[in-house]
C-alpha cells in the first residue's frame, strides 16, 4: 500500500489517523483505502481519500488485528471482481 497525507481533515476521519491506498484498484476500478489511527486501535477500509458518505465506509475494525484486515481486504476485492489495475507510482 501507498502512503498519503492530507492537510484537510474530513468528516468521518479525525485529524490524527494515517492512510494508504492500496496499490491496486478493483476489477470494476474502485479504489481501496485503509485508515490507521494514531492514538486509538483499529482500522478503516473506504472507497475514497476523501469520506464525505457513510456508504464510502466499507468496514471499521475496533482492533489492530491485521489478519482481520487482510481477510476484510480480500472479501472487498472478491465483491468487485477481484484485484484490478495496478496505480502508477509517483
């Protein structure tokens, strides 16, 4: 996963959170991104950088268990038909 910074702080997301997306799309092209809290446990699966829905939000996981987070990323990439495109690196 690629690592972002955002200087504007988004509804849904505090201020103090760290945020990747993942190298590839999906089959049907939508992105999948991962917040990580600084301060807290958890995790945060979205289809954008930028949360403006509560339908953006794919699954909040209260811990830092990654296993969950990889089943959970694999079950987003099985709902739009598997791994896509890779993102060109910059």
């Amino acid at each position: 996963m690629d690592a972002f910074t955002f200087p504007q702080r988004w509804a849904y997301v505090p201020s103090e959170d760290v945020r990747y997306r993942h190298s590839c799309t999906a089959a049907d092209g939508t992105p999948l991104y991962v917040y990580a809290w600084l301060e807290e446990s958890g995790y945060m699966l979205t289809t954008t950088q930028n949360i403006r829905f509560q339908e953006e939000i794919v699954v909040e996981l209260a811990t830092n268990d990654f296993q969950q987070l990889q089943l959970h990323v694999l079950n987003f990439f099985a709902q739009h038909g598997g791994v896509g495109q890779a993102f060109a690196r910059q």
